[in-house]
C-alpha cells in the first residue's frame, strides 16, 4: 500500500471515529469502513471520467496518433512518424511506443491496421511488405506494450466508422500507399474484403491501379481518370447508396463527382478509432479466429510463417 493510500485511509478512519463520537476498540472496525467508503468514492469520480481514446493510424508511409474524447474530437496535437524501413512488426511496434509516449493519457487504443485483421490478429500487410506479418498478434503485443486494452481492425473499416451515416448501404475507399476498401450496410461493418488486391485489369490489382507507386508513375490527371473508371466498377459491383473516399491521395480527386460520392478528411483514420468501442462492434472484436497464434497448430497451411 502506498503512503499516499495509508494516508487516505487513515484521515477517512479518523473522520469516522469522530463522527461516531469516538467510541472505544473499533480501531479496525473504522479502518475497513474508510476503505470501503473510498473505494465507492472512487468508483464514482471514475464513473464521471471520459474515456480517452488512443486513436492510431498504421500506414505505408507514415505512423499517425492522436488522443481522442468520447465524441472522437482529437484532444492536443496529432502525433506523427514515418513508417519504418523495413516495416516489420518489431520496428512499427517499437516506433509506435516512441509516437505516443508524449501524447497524454489515454484509457484504451485503438488501431487501424492496413491488411486483414481478425481478433487482433494481423493476416496480411501488403503494403508494408511480407516482414513477418503473416499470423502476428498485434493486439497481444500493443497491449504489453501500453498495457491497456486494444482494439484493431483494417484501416478503411476504421476510416469509414468516422465518417458513414449509419443508413443503407455504404462503401468506403481509403486512398494511400494502396487501397483500402469497407462496406457497411446500416452502420454494421460487413465481413472484409481485399478489395485492394483483386484483379481489376490485365495483372494489375487495384493496389496497382491507382495506390501511390501508379499515381508517381502516371500523374496526377491520368490517375485520376482510373480513379472515374475505379468508381464507376465499384458502383456496379457493390451497388452503394454512398461512397467515400478518404486516404492521403483522396485530396487529388477533381469534382465533378456522382452525387452519391463523397471525399471525407484522411483525419477519419484516427477519429474513427472511437468508434471501436461502441457495444454494436463487440461481436466483431469477440471473435478468435483459426489462424490465432494460441491455434496455430490449426494453421490451413503447413508452412505459413509465425512472426
């Protein structure tokens, strides 16, 4: 017990024996009571506490973090590094240690990850290369590091829970280093899809269609009419009622648009992150899939790599 605690106890026991009108031989009596009476003190002053959000946003390019109040409004300054070269899991942890370290308290993380996530499980990165990705407890390991708990989920559903309506069916493009992909139907998140690296044109996925390396390759007006030719296939296949493109490279994109498209803020990349927390995500987050590292004698393939 910490001096601090005696301290407050003692005062508390003090007070009560006053109060009593300091009765004889209930010196233990009175110190449990101050105990008791503290802790639902306590209790109370943490129950009237915003919770703070550490919102992170994990990128081809750069790590971003920002602190954020129960609404999702960043609280100081977004904090900001590049991405390590190479992007293993030890360097991008290690570097996220240092971003946030001057941030400020925070109660519970939430991460945007840019590749299939499940159950806080990373199962692919494409866009941070094949450094040992495959099969990695991110979650597992953010939460030893900042030892409070971790959501993670793919960067694109995290984008388009800061920005969709909640109604119909809405779909969400993140523009980036590659790109991101979600679909939401009625403020539910749908099962993911690699949208980024499906085939959209001879060998080329969408990642190579229209992510970062094509945009400097091509320019800026040639991107931006596969970016048309890119909308024009999303609302064929997915049939949306609205569309948002978000992403580092979403700024780029030239009205006129669809009237059902929309450009939202790349700051939605971490205020999303909030949004995690919300009861309608907890079956989402409840989920341990096969591919876990507690199963990974399950793994449906022999010789998958485990870090």
């Amino acid at each position: 017990m910490s001096d601090n605690r005696h301290a407050q106890i003692s005062e508390r026991a003090y007070a009560i024996w006053e109060r009593e009108g300091r009765p004889e031989g209930q010196d233990q009596l009175h110190w449990e009571r101050a105990i008791r009476e503290l802790d639902v003190a306590e209790s109370e002053e943490r129950s009237t506490v915003e919770m703070l959000t550490l919102g992170i946003d994990i990128g081809g390019s750069h790590l971003k973090a920002a602190i954020l109040d129960e609404a999702g409004v960043m609280q100081g300054v977004e904090g900001r590094v590049k991405t390590p070269s190479p992007a293993t899991p030890a360097s991008v942890v290690d570097a996220l240690g240092k971003l946030v370290h001057s941030l400020g308290h925070f109660d519970r993380v939430s991460i945007g990850f840019p590749g299939v996530v499940r159950g806080g499980v990373i199962l692919t990165a494409p866009t941070l290369g094949a450094h040992g990705w495959t099969v990695y407890d991110m979650g597992e390991a953010m939460t030893a590091l900042l030892a409070k708990p971790v959501r993670i989920l793919n960067d694109a559903s995290v984008q388009g829970l800061g920005v969709i309506k909640g109604s119909g069916l809405e779909c969400v493009l993140t523009m980036g280093t590659g790109m991101g992909f979600a679909l939401f139907y009625d403020g539910h998140l749908a099962p993911h899809l690699e949208m980024s690296r499906h085939p959209i044109r001879k060998n080329k996925t969408y990642n190579d269609f229209v992510g970062n390396a094509a945009l400097e390759k091509i320019g800026k007006k040639r991107w931006r009419k596969r970016m048309r030719e890119v909308i024009e296939i999303m609302a064929t296949v997915v049939n949306y009622d609205l569309l948002y493109i978000g992403g580092g490279n979403a700024r780029h994109i030239k009205p006129p648009l669809p009237g059902n498209v929309r450009l939202v803020a790349n700051s939605a990349g971490i205020t999303g992150g909030v949004r995690l927390w919300d009861a309608r995500m907890d079956e989402t987050f409840s989920e341990r899939p096969p591919f876990a590292p507690s199963l990974r004698g399950s793994l449906p393939w022999p010789n998958a790599p485990l870090s």
